[in-house]
C-alpha cells in the first residue's frame, strides 16, 4: 500500500486554508466546503428541492406470504412540467421498525439479477428500491424525467450522478415517515454508476446509516490518480458519459495531478457512520488497487472521530469473479448491516 500511494502521488488533502486537519471540530469546519467543492468541480449541483405528491398502491402479500409489497408513485411538478417516479417498498411481514436497504438498481422489475428480495427479506430487512432510469435518461437529454422539469435550452447545471442521488434523498425523506421503517437503519446500496451515485448521496446525505459501494471505480471510491492503462480514467468515463458529470471535470482529462480533491474525500464525508467498499478481482476497469488505496486514505476521517472507528466501520472487501452485484456481494453487505446493528457501531 505504501508503493501504491508513492506511485500515485497523492498529495494530504485534509488541508484547510494552509493548515492541516488534526481535529474533529477542524473537519467538520471542512465538510461544507468539501461538499461544494466536489458538486462544483466533478458532479454538478443538485437541484433545487421540490417536495413530490406520493400516491401508494399495495401490491398485496407476496414472496410466499412472507413480504408487505408495495409500488410507491413519486410525482414532482416544476415550471409547468411533472414527471413521476415509481419506486418499490418490500417489507417483511409482521416486522416493526425494519431496517432498510435503499436499493438503486438498473431494472425496472422487482426482484432481478441484482436484487435478490426474497433472501433478504429472509434475513430481516426491507428494500426500498428504484430503478434510475426511471429518475432520469443515462444519456445526453437533459429535456427528459427529473431533468426536463429543471432544464432550460435542452441544458441542465448538474450532472446526472447528482440527479440520481438527488432522488435518493427523497426516498430518504419518505422513509422517515414511514412508521415500520427504523428511519435511523437505513442502508444505501449501489453497483457500478449507481455505486458512485451511492457514494455521492451518501456524502452528502447523513442520514444513512450504512453505505455499500459495489465496483464503483472511477469517479467513485477509486482514487483518480496514477491509473494504469486497464483502469478507467477521467479520459475514457468524460468521452463516453460526459453527461454523469459538470462540463467543467473535463479539465481535468490526462490532468489529474491538478485535481483539488481525489475520491478518498469523497469517501471521507461518510465518516463517522459505517461504509464498504466492494471490488472483484477480476474488475481491473474499476482499479481494485484505487479503491483499497482510496480507503486506506480515507481512513483518517475515521481516526479523527476516534483513533479506532475506522477498522469498524470502514471496510473494503474484494471477491473473486467479475463487475457484477452478486449474491455474495448482498450476502457482505447484510452480514456487516447486522454486525452494525448488533453492535451499535
């Protein structure tokens, strides 16, 4: 690890105005501008909050009797425009105070390759999942979903990434209200792009109280610097998704030792809460050794609340196989929710 951070030249960026960060208070004086700093230079600002209509339809008893099954309509209404987003709620039957993944997935159908319902709900928890194509395009039109009710001349401020978790938070915002969730045990997972849209939320959000970032890589927990040719870069993600992100990140392209930050910060903002960082051996595209790094770094963020909160509550794990949220991966992450849960960490 320490060659890896030699080769990547890393510079401490737990440095305000000249001064380096050696306390709580110091770094929580920090957070805000932080926040700012990566919404402005790689994501694009959030919009504007609109409080959506909710219009719930109960599905009934499902998953062989076992599940509450629910599909929960989001409507959001702006400068004339509305656009609605249809979420699920599967809570296990007979559960008071249920814990909860908040589940951001790449399919519309509930369960799917991803999102193995019945297990989990087998295991204690609910899901409370969307799918985010339904929030929004992954494309380059700004007019449709979410992204049409802000854009003005087919343009729009922030990025997709920042539009995604902007409805994450929302679904965090019903979760508190509803009276079978434990709003204080609610976890947030993501694969891949939904892993850096995870992350995103989850910096920004602290409500959460566990975040599970599955193969995120670049412009995720991997750190940008020193990648090798079989790791995605700042290059290759801003040529085929320039849309995830502030047109302004592409200055940063085969320029990265002039980045103000590197993604260890962005992992640091989730402290003093509980966070995994998931990778797979065979993943090179998602830099395994990046995120291990980015870890390691963002470690401090941890010591500063206490000298011994990061080996419990930061954690990177790696399997063997392939880019994929596997069962595996669902089967770590649930392990450590109930670890979390267990022992109040």
């Amino acid at each position: 690890m320490v060659n890896e951070l030699i080769k990547r030249n890393i510079p401490d960026f737990f440095v305000n105005n000249g001064k380096k960060i050696e306390t709580k208070q110091e770094w929580e004086d920090y957070r805000p501008y932080l926040k700012e700093l990566l919404l402005k230079e790689e994501y694009g600002f959030l919009p504007p909050k609109i409080i959506p209509t909710v219009r719930v339809e109960k599905e009934g008893v499902d998953f062989a009797g076992k599940a509450e099954w629910e599909s929960v309509y989001f409507t959001f209404e702006n400068n004339g425009k509305s656009h609605t987003v249809k979420t699920g709620l599967i809570l296990p039957k007979g559960k008071e105070k249920c814990p909860v993944f908040l589940s951001l997935n790449f399919q519309k159908e509930i369960p799917n390759k991803y999102l193995p319902v019945e297990e989990i709900i087998d295991t204690g928890f609910g899901i409370f999942a969307f799918c985010y194509e339904e929030v929004t395009a992954d494309n380059n039109d700004f007019t449709n979903g979410l992204c049409g009710l802000f854009e003005e001349n087919g343009k729009c401020p922030f990025g997709k990434i920042s539009l995604w978790a902007y409805f994450a938070s929302i679904c965090m915002d019903y979760l508190e209200k509803r009276q079978e969730v434990d709003k204080n045990s609610v976890a947030i997972i993501g694969h891949s792009r939904l892993g850096k849209t995870a992350l995103l939320t989850s910096a920004l959000d602290e409500r959460f109280k566990l975040t599970c970032v599955n193969d995120s890589g670049c412009c995720g927990a991997a750190v940008s610097r020193g990648k090798s040719k079989e790791n995605e870069t700042i290059e290759k993600i801003t040529e085929t998704f320039p849309f995830w992100f502030t047109d302004g990140f592409k200055q940063y392209v085969n320029n990265e030792s002039s980045l103000p930050f590197d993604q260890h910060m962005l992992l640091a903002l989730v402290a003093p809460r509980c966070l995994i960082v998931g990778g797979a051996e065979e993943d090179a595209w998602a830099d395994n050794k990046g995120q291990h790094l980015s870890c390691a770094l963002a470690a401090k963020a941890w010591e500063l609340y206490d000298k011994g909160l990061a080996d419990k509550r930061l954690n990177y794990y790696e399997r063997r196989g392939t880019h994929f949220l596997s069962r595996t991966d669902w089967i770590v992450y649930m392990e450590g929710f109930k670890e979390i849960l267990k022992n109040e960490i």
